[in-house]
C-alpha cells in the first residue's frame, strides 16, 4: 500500500495550512507517518488520494452513522441546495428537527440549533451560569468539551495524543472558575462542593469517548445526579458524541439520568457543521430572545444542514441498528482479546454501543489515569498494520472507534483479519 499522493499533498499543504490540517486530531503526531488525504467515501468504506479503500471506522470522528452518502440524506441535500444556502431567517426544517430531537430526549423541551459541538457546549455552560446565577463548573479529566477556553483543562485525546497539559493562550482567568474531578469518582466531586459554594453544574461525557472508551461504572451518574440535585447544582450532559450512538436519543436515557442541559453536535448534523443545545422550558426561557443570555450565530440552523439533519435521524430512526451495533462491536471486541492473546499481548477492550477501542495496557481502564498507563508506541504499530490492512481507524491511542450501520459482513471478516496482522505486528516488537 502506498501513500505517494497523500505524502505529496500533505508537503504542499504545509506552506499555507497549519501542519496541513485543520483539525490537530488528523495529524498523524502519535502514530508518525503523514495524515492522510481523502478523495471520496461511500457506504462504509473511504478512499484515499492514492486510491486505497479502507472500512471506516473513523466516520469523520463519530457522525457519519450511516456511512457515507446515504442515498436518502444525498437526496435531500441536493433538493435543498436547489432552494439557496442561508437566509439569515428562519426555515420550517428548523422546526422539524427542533421536534425530532426534542423527541428523542425527554428532558428536553426547546432547543438552539448552534454550529459545532464546541458551540453548544460553551453555549450550555453559559446557559447554567445563567440559570443559577452562579460561575464554577466542574468537569472531570480526560473529558472533551471542545476548544472553549474554559473547559480546554484535562481534555483527553487530542491533548493527550499530543502531550499537552492544557493550551497555551488560555487565560488563567478564564479557567479560573473550572474545576477539575476525576471520573467514576463521586467523592471528588463532593470535595469540590464542600469547598465552594458558587458552583453552577457539572459537565461530563454520559460514556466518556475523548481518553478512549470510558464507562461509567455503577450508578455513578444516577448518584451524581442526586448529590447534585441536593445542592442545587445543574447537570448538563455532553452527548456531542454519544448523542444517537446508542439509541435513539441520548447515553442518559440508557444509563437512567435525565441531564439538566444536554449538549449535542457530530451524528445532529447528519455530516454537517451542527451542534445543539437544549433543556427543560423552565432553563431555556434565559435563552434570548426569551431571556437575558445572549447567544446568536450568523449561519446557525442552516438550510443544507438541517436537511442533512433531518434526513439522517429519520433514516436511522427506521433503521434502529442499536442491536445490531452491540452484535458488531462484541464481535470486534472478541476478535480483540482472542487474537491479543494467540500472539501474547496485553490489552483491555472498552465499549458501549457502537463506540468500542483496545487500550494497550494490562489495567482496567475506568478513568483518565487508568486510559494513560497505555503503550501508545505499540497502538502506533497496531495503527498501522491495520491501514494496511484496510481499516482506517483514528490515529489515536484515545480516540473510540465507531461504527457505522453500513458495516457488511465482508468488512466485519476484513476488521477481524486486519486485527490479527495487527496483533502479531505488536507481539513482534
Ligand atoms: C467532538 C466533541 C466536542 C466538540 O465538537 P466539535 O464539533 O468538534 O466542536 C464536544 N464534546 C464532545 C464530547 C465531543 O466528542
């Protein structure tokens, strides 16, 4: 397998693009070797610059659910592009996506449609300041929130791929009010409140997806829940990720909590730049135009992006390939452990729906810490016996595979082959 045309381009897009990409988690820093360029995707499959086709376990880190094009989602794009691109007012296609994910998330009456994960997560932790008129939030190591400054502390993948403790050009003051505990942990949440009493929430991943697979253990969540509601604390679920992973509405719902605020982006858009946020009547009424906190966005609820919205839940809402996803991933995840073990490597397998990934270590994993103790030069081996073996996977030790309900069982045998040659790269190390 060669990677000739994608090595060119990336030397030419050196010059005018920041390590010639636009997103830090497409470079191949940990694994080595250039990132690669892409061409074209269909169904499960993507295709490179160089023409290799490889089974994407990647989908554009999390929401090609479908795969790629879609014929019903291609279908409704391209009859909404014949319509025009942005109006700068309002669409009735707003309105219908407003009622299929206010549907699926019983806590959720209203929602604001923003552009990007990042978005309605700052715009979801501005909304609990100003719901409870209080300023410190606390989030738990390894969780991903988005690049806003006050949350850019502990923030799994992407950081932790590249070393980095935090970010420059964060102002102290602007994580000031952020509060660090440690996931699965429900004491060191407590500490925090026995220490402050200015807190407004806690924010979390309901799975955390962004240090590798990380499930909560227990009743962690239902527990925090109930500490929280006794100090009058909010809890605003991030499920940008895990949002229509699982089921057909959030990780909260399975797991039995009912988030506060709930924050969404990734599968919402169907492959288009949006994200969302929502809540209870009671909490959005602050939002203006309703309330006093201020929240607007030139290009939010877009025309294009609301069809590819709109298509894409209602395919997969017909589709409901949550079964299915959990027969896949404990296929992969026993391909893992078996071909692990016949070539004498340590590893543990993390998974919860259709997000599932092998942390390279011999220590369970149930947080940040535990995630950390994994051989990322070994995950670099194993990344790239499976790229040539034809599986595209994040190029990350703490990055989840997905899955996508376009999976053949031809990719399945392909997955479980690529894992194999995999493994025995490892074991030769
Ligand atoms: C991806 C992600 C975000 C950020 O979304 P962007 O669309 O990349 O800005 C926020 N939270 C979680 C849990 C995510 O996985």
């Amino acid at each position: 397998m060669e990677f000739k045309k994608s090595q060119k381009l990336y030397k030419k897009g050196l010059k005018h693009l920041v390590g010639a990409v636009n997103s830090p988690v497409r470079a191949f820093s940990s694994v080595g070797g250039n990132p690669l360029f892409i061409k074209k995707a269909k169904g499960s499959k993507i295709t490179d610059v160089d023409g290799n086709t490889f089974v994407d376990l990647v989908l554009s880190y999390e929401p090609m659910i479908l795969g790629h094009r879609h014929k019903k989602v291609q279908k409704a794009i391209d009859k909404a592009l014949k319509n025009g691109y942005t109006f700068g007012a309002s669409t009735e296609n707003e309105i219908k996506l407003a009622k299929i994910v206010c549907d699926a998330f019983p806590g959720m009456d209203k929602v604001r449609f923003v552009n990007s994960g990042t978005e309605a997560v700052l715009s979801g932790i501005r909304l609990a300041r100003a719901f409870t008129g209080k300023d410190k939030i606390i989030k738990f190591a390894g969780c991903y929130h988005g690049h806003q400054d006050a949350l850019l502390v502990a923030a799994g993948s992407g950081l932790a791929t590249l070393s980095l403790p935090g970010s420059k050009g964060v102002p102290e003051g602007a994580v000031r009010n952020t509060l660090i505990a440690k996931y699965n942990d429900l004491e060191s949440v407590k500490a925090h409140f026995e220490e402050h009493d200015d807190i407004a929430g806690v924010i979390l991943e309901p799975i955390a997806g962004n240090m590798g697979v990380v499930i909560p253990q227990n009743d962690f969540l239902k527990e925090l829940k109930t500490y929280l509601e006794s100090k009058g604390a909010l809890l605003i679920v991030d499920e940008v990720m895990t949002g229509f992973r699982s089921k057909f509405g959030g990780a909260q719902e399975l797991l039995g909590v009912e988030a506060d605020i709930t924050c969404l982006g990734k599968v919402v858009g169907g492959g288009f730049p949006v994200g969302a946020y929502g809540a209870r009547n009671e909490i959005m009424q602050e939002v203006a135009p309703l309330g006093g906190m201020y929240q607007a966005g030139t290009l939010s609820g877009n025309p294009i992006a609301m069809a590819g919205g709109i298509a894409t839940l209602t395919e997969l809402k017909k589709q409901n390939p949550y079964e299915k996803f959990n027969e896949i991933a404990q296929i992969i995840e026993v391909f893992l452990l078996e071909k692990a073990k016949k070539h004498g490597v340590e590893i543990t397998v993390n998974r919860f729906g259709s997000m599932i990934n092998p942390f390279f270590t011999n220590v369970t994993v149930t947080n940040f810490e535990e995630a950390q103790t994994s051989d990322t030069k070994k995950f670099a081996t194993f990344f790239w016996e499976m790229m040539h073996n034809g599986v595209f996977l994040p190029p990350s030790q703490f990055e989840a595979w997905f899955l996508s309900s376009a999976l053949t069982e031809k990719d399945i045998q392909k997955i479980a082959k690529a894992i194999d040659k995999g493994m025995e790269a490892v074991a030769k190390m």
